[in-house]
C-alpha cells in the first residue's frame, strides 16, 4: 500500500514536494510513498481516481506554499474555488474520509485561515502542521518521518539517499501535467566538483532582447534567491573541511572530510536533474548508506538548449537555439534547493552553428567553428555573470589552432590538456600551455602534440572527462 500521499500546487512548491518525495522514498521505499494520480486510462472520471488513490493511503501530506491559498487559474478564478482543482479534491476526499492531513508549509508559507477556505477544506485549517525550511531542512524531516512512521505499513531499505537506479523501467515520481517517466536516458550530462569545476565563456556584442527560456527554476517568483557570498562561503567551506590536516595527536586520526561532486542532468522532457555523490572519492556506491544525495529536480525547460555546460564554483551555461550564451548560478548546489537561482543572464550571442563548444577550466571556453578554427575565450565574470556589456568581463576570441575541423569528439582535462577523437578512433592528445592567455599557434611553446595516446575510441556515442 502507498501509505503517504503527497498533495501539492506545481507553481507553487514543485521543487519542495520532489525533494520530500526524495527524502521520504529513502526512508519508507518508493512504494509506500504518492504523487500524482498517475497512469491514468483516457476516458476514466478523474474525480474518482483521486479519491480511489487517497482512500488507499494512510495519510496525506498537503504542501503548502506561499501561493498555495491564491493560485488562479487562467480565468483569474481562484484555483481553490474550483470544485474540480486536482489539489482541492485530493485534501477534500482525506478530509472527508478522516485520514490524516498533514500539512506542510515551505517557502515562508503560514497555515490558512478557516475563513479563506472552501467549505469542504475548512477542517484543514485546524490540523497540526510542520514547517519544512531550506535552512533546517534535515532535522525538520526528521520530525515528519517520526510523526510518518504510525501510517506507513511496508517499510524498504533505511538508510542512504539513492541515485537513479540503473534497472529498465525503475519508476520515480510522476509529475502533475505529464505522464513522462523519468528515464535513464539524460540528454546532457554536468559533472561539477566543488571548488574544481568546469568554465565558460562568450563571444562579442552587447545582447539587444531576453530570451523566453529556460527558467532554471520551478517559479518565477523564485528568482530572488540566496546571496551571491553566501554560495561561495559554503564552497570556501567544503574546500576547507575536505583540505584540511588531519590532527595527528590523535590515534587514529580523524578521517578527511570528502569532497562531494555534484552531478547535473538535462532530461526528455526538459528537467533539470540533480544529484550529489558523497562516496566519490572512494567509489562508495548504492550499497553504502549515505553515498548519495538526490535525485532531485532542481529546474525545468532546459530542453531547448543545444549545449549545457558547468560554468565554474556554482555556475552553469546553456547555448539555445537562437546562439545566446546563457548563464546561471545555482547556489542550491549543495543541497539540491530548486528556488535557489540567480540568472538566467544573457552573457554573449553568435554561439549557434559551432561543431564543438567545451570548457578548459579557470572560466575558459573552447570553440571550433566550421572551418576547423579553435578558438579561445576566457570569461572572468563567471561567478557574477557579468556579460559583454561588463568592461573585462571577457578576454577574447583568440585564433590558437587550425585544422580542428571534422573531429569525432573533442574534450578537455582541465589545465591546458585537450584529446580529440577522429573518425578513425585515433585519440590524440594535446596541450595548451597559453591557457590561461590564450597564447596560440605564433607563440613558441603554447602547444606541446598531437601525440596519438589511443586506438579503438570510435563508435562512441559520448566521451567526456
């Protein structure tokens, strides 16, 4: 039986709800835990799904945010008016049938007022509720799995937050609007380590219109978020514990703090997905308890980039359709907080129709056009997203290589040093020297190679480092 069932408003605490049904799944199993009335036949009264589903549940847990009471719909009704709101009728059937209704207040929300409420909602106004903070957000679950607990009937496997799991037709949440599946086919993939990431950069003219999409985030409203200096305190912060010299007056002494790498994902559908391994340094995976953090979604409408690539600390590019460079700084990275976004910012334009776009580190692009030019770009504003209307917020482009063209695959390991893939399955090495300058091809010593390191390496699909 799913035991809990989770109510919510999409525009209005998307982001939360996912992570509950994260946290919650770990402690209980993704089968005693609901969210959307899924799978549902055409022609079936959806009236009657919903109170199927809740009658089947022990409890229901309301998520409420701070648009949760006045959300309207696209005539200006109040969604809550409505006798046929999916949110309305899942609470009105708990409520009528006495299962339990939690409520549980995010963003700053404050519990409704009986008077505010829809006559069949009204008893919600008197149910006890937690509160679930960005700040506290694990001691706080802690009070909800133990106030759980009564409810739940099958319990799964305790500890440790999973990945995704690798088995053909794994089932995660299903999400309101959509009967998309969340599968392992991820479109495009960032690996970003703290205070060791991936950067990125822009080419030329002032950027003259905003561009409609992606918003990183699940609501507008959201895009006030956390400062600037507290991002990179806490990455100050994990630099720090992970670096720091062990006491040796101790026996034994304490182990080192790890440092976690943070992995994004773009899905089918256009989600942004994250995740946080814990277990990297040693390779601790789903059989370690607490190897990883996630998955959670952290945004949606990503689906119409051509490119998406970690930016540096806590930043991330998208090049879209039309050529802009987009920038964005997630200074959730380390928790997985969907509201907490600066951007999107438009930092350069003319990225479009590029054969290959790829990061070299210390805020350094690489591109290669149709002509086979690699050229090299330095944005030194990528932790303010500061654009090509910043004076020195951009070096370059600087011409530092010909004959890139027709490459199978090309990629940097950071520090100067590229590997290309040619069609033959030739992986060929290279070294950049003037990385960090841009110094090319009429500077002596800017490059050491190609030399050929591999043989075997066509027919990939993707190759990354």
């Amino acid at each position: 039986m799913r035991a809990i069932f989770i109510s919510y408003r999409r525009e209005d605490a998307e982001g939360q709800a996912g992570r509950l049904f994260d946290d919650l799944a770990v402690n209980f199993g993704d089968d005693s835990v609901f969210m959307d009335v899924a799978g549902l036949e055409p022609g079936r009264d959806f009236r009657r799904a919903i109170d199927e589903q809740v009658t089947s549940c022990g409890v229901l847990l309301a998520v409420i945010g701070k648009g949760w009471l006045d959300a309207t719909g696209e005539s200006g009704q109040r969604r809550l008016d409505d006798p046929m709101d999916f949110v309305r009728l899942e609470t009105a059937s708990a409520l009528k049938r006495d299962i339990p209704v939690i409520p549980v207040l995010v963003r700053g929300a404050s519990m409704p007022r009986v008077e505010d409420l829809p006559e069949d909602l009204k008893e919600l106004a008197f149910r006890n509720g937690v509160e679930l903070t960005h700040a506290r957000w694990d001691s706080d679950m802690q009070v909800l799995v133990k106030a759980l607990r009564p409810y739940v009937q099958t319990k799964a496997e305790p500890a440790g937050l999973r990945p995704p799991s690798p088995a053909p037709g794994k089932r995660g949440p299903a999400w309101r609007g959509s009967s998309l599946i969340i599968t392992a086919v991820l479109v495009s993939v960032l690996v970003i380590v703290s205070g060791g990431f991936l950067w990125h950069k822009s080419s030329g003219e002032p950027v003259p219109k905003p561009l409609p999409k992606p918003a990183p985030i699940v609501d507008k409203q959201l895009l006030a978020v956390a400062d600037n200096k507290k991002a990179n305190a806490e990455l100050n912060r994990i630099n720090n514990e992970t670096n720091a010299t062990p006491d040796t007056h101790t026996f034994p002494p304490p182990r080192p703090r790890v440092r976690p790498v943070f992995i994004y994902a773009v899905n089918p559908d256009g989600r942004l997905v994250w995740w946080r391994h814990d277990g990297a340094e040693r390779g601790d995976g789903l059989s370690t308890p607490g190897a990883w953090v996630g998955s959670r979604f952290v945004g949606r409408g990503w689906e119409g980039m051509t490119t998406v690539f970690g930016g540096g600390g806590n930043s991330i590019y998208g090049i879209d359709g039309d050529g802009l460079l987009k920038w964005y700084q997630h200074n959730g990275f380390n928790t997985g907080d969907a509201s907490a976004w600066i951007g999107p910012k438009d930092v350069g334009r003319g990225w479009g129709g590029l054969q290959h776009v790829f990061p070299g580190g210390n805020g350094i692009i690489y591109t290669i056009s149709d002509d086979g030019i690699l050229r090299w770009y330095k944005h030194n504003g990528f932790l303010s997203g500061a654009g090509v209307q910043t004076p020195g917020a951009w070096e370059g482009p600087k011409d530092v290589g010909r004959g890139w063209g027709g490459l199978k695959h090309v990629f940097s390991g950071g520090d100067g040093i590229i590997y290309t893939i040619s069609d033959d399955g030739i992986l060929r090495w290279y070294k950049h020297n003037g990385f960090l300058t841009g110094a090319g091809l009429q500077n002596p010593g800017a490059w050491e190679g190609p030399k050929d390191v591999g043989r075997g390496w066509g027919g990939l699909k993707h190759v990354f480092s």
